[in-house]
C-alpha cells in the first residue's frame, strides 16, 4: 500500500511539473527564445563551459542564465562577470529545478526586460547525475555534461540522464592522457541508450571542441534571423 501511495504521489508531481513546463515553453516560444537545460554531475565543468559560451556568443546572442544551485551564488557571480543577466535560484535541499522554480527565474527576466529581445536561455541545472533529467522545465533540448574523470561506465549505471539528452558534452578532455579511460568507449556506452545523441568532446581549459559546441547552440535557435539584430 505505502509503495503504491509513493508511486502515484510521484506520478502526480511529475504530472503537475510537465503542466509547468509546458507553460515555460510556451512563453519561450512566443518570445522567441530557445532554451536549453544545462545537467551533469557536481564539478563535470558545466559552469567553466558557460563561460566560454557566454565570452564566445554574447556578443552575436542576448543571452540570459538561469542559474540553479542548492546555496549560494558562487556561480552565478561568475557568470555575471560576462554582461548577461543571471537569474540565481536557490534551491534548498531540493537536488534539481522544477519548471516552477524555472517559471520564478522566466518572471524575473520579464520584469526586469524585454524577453522578445532575447535569443537564447541557458538552464544551469542543480549538480545531480540523475534528478534533473526526469524533471522537465519548460527547454527545447536537454544537454548533459560527462566529465572524463567521472570514468566509463555512468552512462550505463545512471542511464536516465544519457537517454534523454538532445547533446553529450564529454568534458576536461585535456585530462584523457593522464587518465586510464577511453572517450569512444563512453560515446559507445551512450549510444546503446541513445543512438541519435550529438556527442562532443570539449574542453573549456583548452578550448577544444569549443567550436563545434558553438555551431550545435547556433543551429537549433528557434529564430535565428534574431540574432542579425544584436550583431
């Protein structure tokens, strides 16, 4: 009885947050403005891989972050160093964004500015290898972040995140030499989940692959004839 009541509560609030996560996306569409839910692992580099996106794009994207972390703002100081508008989302104990917390942050930018001028939002999701991606909010694709430290085999032991995501950025790849692990093997284990995942190699301390990321971002704008405006 207790396990049924624990499934069907959970049902319903995944329900309610896909109800919430179709009305985020609604507006996005109607403003323009493609959205991208950023996940990994604590310290799989999602933050140092913003930078390099908000340093290389902003000046042809209006870009705005939604910046979602447990406490504090440390990274969404950081980020803030680059110019765009950082909405920071406090979450508390919770592991993950909802769409509720991201509808907080989507208010914000409509308060403080004209959301039809923006291109592009970027979700930097809670530090969590499994919440984020059973919890929609409001984005047009999923990206998620592998470290090469975090080794070969999580894609197969935390595979939820892997088949949902739209992009696989493998990150830190300048540390593959001094590690005992296989970047094809990792591509592979994530294709036996999700054959038709884009996967990209990069690293923000090198720079590499960076551009490959830069043109996948560019190619699924919904309006790309916004971008023209800022340029």
């Amino acid at each position: 009885m207790h396990q049924t009541f624990d499934a069907a509560l959970e049902i319903n609030l995944l329900h309610a947050n896909q109800t919430g996560a179709d009305h985020n996306r609604a507006h996005f569409d109607e403003w323009g403005i493609t959205c991208f839910n950023i996940m990994s692992s604590p310290g799989a580099g999602k933050t140092a891989l913003l930078e390099r996106t908000l340093a290389a794009l902003s000046q042809e994207l209006k870009i705005a972050v939604i910046e979602g972390d447990m406490t504090t703002e440390l990274d969404a100081e950081r980020l803030r160093e680059y110019g765009v508008p950082v909405f920071a989302i406090n979450t508390g104990r919770s592991c993950h964004l909802d769409s509720k917390m991201v509808a907080g942050g989507i208010h914000q930018l409509k308060q403080q500015y004209n959301p039809s001028g923006f291109d592009l939002v970027l979700v930097e999701n809670v530090g969590n290898l499994v919440c984020p991606a059973e919890f929609e909010v409001g984005e047009h694709a999923k990206i998620a972040c592998l470290s090469s430290t975090e080794g070969e085999d999580k894609p197969l032991k935390y595979p939820i995140m892997f088949q949902e995501a739209d992009c696989l950025l493998i990150t830190k790849i300048d540390l593959v030499p001094y590690l005992d692990i296989d970047i094809n093997r990792i591509a592979a284990n994530v294709r036996q989940m999700n054959p038709h995942v884009t996967i990209i190699p990069v690293s923000a301390k090198i720079g590499e692959g960076l551009d490959v990321w830069f043109d996948w971002v560019k190619s699924k704008l919904l309006n790309p004839k916004k971008s023209l405006i800022h340029a």
